[in-house]
C-alpha cells in the first residue's frame, strides 16, 4: 500500500544529518527541534498555537482533557474511522456516541450529529477520512449553537483545507498524527496538537509533561507524552516537502479516477475543500473481485474499515443492535489502492488494468 523507502532515499543527506546532530546533541527530549517544529507547523498550518506529543492517539485523549471531557460526557463521532479517534474519548473516561456518515464523502453526516445531541454531549468529533475534510462549515454551526467543543481528528489529513482553511484550525483543536505511513511521517510514533488559545497550548503543554508546568510541580494528573528529538529533526526536513507530497498524491488520485470512472464509485470532491488523498478509497459491489485480482498480481489492497467501530467487540454492549445504514453499506464496499506520492504512472496505470480487468471479467 506503501512504500516508505523511495521517501527515505529521496531526502536521505537531509535526514541523516539532521539525525546526526540531534546524537551528537545528546539533547533527546524536549529540545530545540521540538520547539523549532511546533513553530514551523503553526505557520504552515496557520495555528495560533501547536503543541508535539507521542501519537495522534495521544494528541486526542490530551486535546480531549485540555477541553474538560470526562466520565458522564458525551462525544459524538463516527464508527467509520480507526478506533483510535474513540479509543480516546473512553481512555478520558467519556462515551462516543458513534453517528452515520455521508455516502460520498464517508465522513460524519452534520445532520446526524444533530439528531444525537442531549444534555450530555461535550463535544464533537469529526474525522477528515483518507485525507478528506469534513463539512466543517456546517459542524462549526451545529457545535456553535449547542455550545460544543469541536475537536477535529486531522490524522489523515495534514494539509488537507475546508473552505481554504487548514484542517485542524477550525475547530478548537486539531489532532495530528505522524504514524510512518501519513502524510506527513517520522521514523516512529509522533502526533501534535493545534489549538486556538493561548490557555489551551499551555494546558496541553502541562499535559504532555505529567502536568507539570515548572519542574517537580504538578497541578493536575497528566501523560508522559512527548514528541522526541530525533522525530522532530526528521520532521523538520520533511514538513519542507509535505505541500510537494500532497501534490504528488493528488497526481495519483487523479490517474486512477481518469481510469476507473466508468465502473466504480469514485473517491468524491465537492469542490470546497482540497482532498489530500491519505488513501486512495472507492466503493464497488465487487470489491472481492477486485481484491483477489489484486492479489494474484502482487498488488497490494486494503479495507479501510472492514469492521466500523459500533460493531466492533469492545463496543458491543454500548452499541448493542445499533444501525448505521451508511456506514455498513460503505464498509461493505469499500476498497483502498496503494497510494503513496512516489507511486509511479505506469505503475498506477498497472493497478487500474488490474481493476478493469477484475470488473470486466
Ligand atoms: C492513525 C490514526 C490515529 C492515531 O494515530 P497514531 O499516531 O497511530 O496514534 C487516529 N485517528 C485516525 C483517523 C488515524 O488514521
């Protein structure tokens, strides 16, 4: 699905040096990197304010106790995501409240969010799925007139703008994951928060650092969640390319769509926002089909989410006999291509022979 080692070679001198200096500055754990890459991406993002920490997991249970959320909350989400953007709310102690998608997009549905407000919800979660931004302008005014806090889960979509804006800057805060294979990745865990005010980024600060602010004091329990040094360097050169990756991934998405109009449910662009094509995703009632051919090719696919979170096991009690109609028909269907931005033409071209192939059998 991805292939990291054409990236790595590509910026190797870079990355080795920086690599480098960071061993030879025996300085590992909240140094001048960290702070040098918090500041680079506020400005690329156009955040007030961007706080590093271990994982995008981490960086939603820290903007999730930044906002207060805690046991007897309600955060409304979407089953059509990694259990990571769930797991969060229940590490806080807090329950999801998983609400239906839009079939286009396959991200949350605003009008379903509407319909699962009561006087528990805290706040809303959307997810800028496969690089996707979510209809923010109508999620910013659901959450406005209910008076909820809006946490975007921007894990897969580093780059990716709703109505021109940065995706994780709209909300109160943005949750950043720098897992290997996203958009942005380092060589390990990273993740980051953005927020809004100057409060929240010196409340996330504390956080991160078991809610310390100033050494061997601790006004509240917190993480051990720190970005390290040697990520951060890594980082720093390749924040430099991302906007030049995301080009390149949109390149790829535009051959495969040219390719394969006629016979699948293409990945859909409302024409609002910049898709940044995290995954490449379509839908077909042949995904099988497509798949094994995949397969018999050495072509890798996958299934981003096979499984949505309200039928998964750990939720099965919670959820019990719950339907989203949307959600279970798109992961029924749903397929993903390789999609990473060195993916060669001809190599594209080589998977949508496959498909076609698969399809017109
Ligand atoms: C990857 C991912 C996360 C978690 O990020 P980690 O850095 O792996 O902890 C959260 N949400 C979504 C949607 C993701 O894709």
């Amino acid at each position: 699905m991805v292939d990291l080692q054409h990236q790595y070679h590509q910026l190797k001198t870079e990355i080795d040096r920086a690599i480098l200096d960071v061993l030879e500055s025996t300085q590992f754990i909240l140094g001048p990197n960290v702070s040098s890459f918090e500041q680079e991406v506020a400005r690329y993002l156009g955040a007030p304010h961007a706080v590093s920490c271990a994982s995008g997991t981490d960086a939603l249970q820290l903007a999730l106790l930044a906002s207060g959320v805690g046991p007897g909350d309600e955060v409304i989400t979407t089953a059509f995501t990694f259990i990571a953007t769930a797991e969060a709310i229940c590490q806080v102690g807090a329950t999801p409240i998983f609400v239906d998608i839009d079939s286009r997009t396959f991200n949350i549905a605003p009008a379903s969010i509407e319909q699962a407000i009561t006087p528990a919800t805290r706040a809303v979660l959307p997810v800028h799925l496969f690089g996707q931004p979510a209809d923010m302008a109508a999620i910013s005014a659901i959450c406005a007139r209910h008076r909820l806090t809006l946490i975007e889960d921007c894990a897969q979509s580093f780059g990716a703008t709703a109505q021109g804006t940065m995706t994780g800057t709209i909300g109160s805060f943005g949750c950043f994951s720098f897992f290997p294979s996203k958009n942005l990745g380092c060589c390990g865990d990273g993740g980051l928060i953005t927020c809004a005010t100057a409060e929240d980024a010196e409340s996330l600060r504390a956080l991160r650092n078991h809610g310390s602010t100033k050494r061997y004091h601790h006004d509240r329990i917190g993480l051990n969640s720190r970005l390290d040094e040697l990520q951060a360097a890594i980082l720093r050169v390749k924040l430099k390319h991302v906007e030049q990756f995301n080009q390149a991934r949109r390149r790829v998405a535009q051959r495969y769509s040219a390719g394969l109009s006629d016979l699948v449910q293409l990945p859909y662009e409302d024409g609002k926002g910049l898709h940044v094509y995290h995954q490449y995703t379509l839908l077909s009632e042949h995904r099988d089909r497509i798949m094994t051919s995949l397969n018999n090719h050495q072509i890798a696919g996958a299934i981003y989410y096979p499984i949505p979170l309200h039928r998964q096991q750990v939720f099965r009690e919670q959820c019990c006999g719950q339907s989203l109609p949307v959600t279970e028909s798109v992961a029924a269907r749903c397929l993903s291509l390789p999609m990473y931005p060195e993916l060669a033409d001809q190599d594209v071209d080589r998977v949508v022979a496959v498909v076609r192939e698969a399809l017109e059998a």
